[in-house]
C-alpha cells in the first residue's frame, strides 16, 4: 500500500455528516481533506530555480516536508512542497502554501500556525503540530534566501 492510499484509508466518513474521521477518533473538515486529496503547489524546484529552500521532519510522527520559494522584487512568487506525513500534515502544507504565495518576503515572515489552522478551518487537536512544520519550513526557506542574498 502507498503512503498516500494508507492516509487515505486513515481518513474514514462518518456517516451522514461533511466531516472526515482520522485513525485517532478526530475529525478532519472538508477543506482540510480537499487540501489532503488535492494538494496545492505540489512539487519540488530544482536548486537553480529556488532561491531559497528548506527541509523539516518531525520526529513524534515520522512527517518530513521539504519546501522551496522562488521570490522576485521582494515577492514570493512561487512556492512547491512535498510531503510525508499524515493528513494534517499535508493539508496544513498545502494551505501554507497557499497563504504564503504572492506575499512579500516580510508579510510570509509574519504568518503564523494559527493562521494556516484557521485558513482551514480548524484541525484536530492532536494534529496542531502538524501545522508547525510548514510554518518552520517556510521561515527556514526565507532564512536561506535571505543567507544567499545579504548586501554587503
């Protein structure tokens, strides 16, 4: 079984509601699943098209993500993901990334784990630590960026 089609199977309907259930009892919502299931910016930049990039793990659960910007004029123009880890933790990267396109670097520096869990609407309590992993990914990659272009 894929990884994919295990945390599919992971995520079960509950009957006659527009929820999902996760293994631990916990509901997802439907726009954490739409995220989980359809992904936005998914994919990876090669080291000349990334300007700055980051890779983070957590150890509790075995999630890795691996994140890469693009900015021009100051402007995150462009942002691709991938992800191993639970539905939490690839819809809360997908939503990250959502959230961080188009915002200048300063504005992307500002966004917080609440906000990618309240851009979807909520997320389970056990899977809150999900969301900090593409926060942290995103701040890493602007450190990067910021590493490769200091004006001296």
């Amino acid at each position: 079984m894929s990884h994919k089609q295990h945390n599919q199977e992971e995520a079960k309907i509950k009957p006659n509601e527009s929820t999902l259930q996760s293994n631990t009892g916990s509901y997802y919502n439907v726009t954490v699943m739409d995220h989980f299931t359809n992904p936005r910016n998914i994919g990876e930049m090669t080291e000349e098209e990334a300007d700055g990039s980051a890779l983070l793990g957590d150890p509790s659960c075995g999630d890795q993500l691996r994140l890469w910007i693009k900015v021009q004029d100051n402007k995150i123009v462009d942002i691709k993901f991938k992800c191993f880890g639970c539905p939490g933790a690839i819809a809360t990267s997908s939503m990250l990334t959502v959230l961080a396109k188009g915002k200048t670097i300063q504005q992307a520096k500002q966004l917080m784990d609440n906000d990618v869990i309240i851009a979807l609407g909520g997320i389970p309590e056990i899977k809150k630590h999900c969301s900090l992993m593409g926060v942290g990914a995103l701040h890493q990659a602007i450190k990067d960026y910021e590493s490769k272009n200091l004006k001296y």
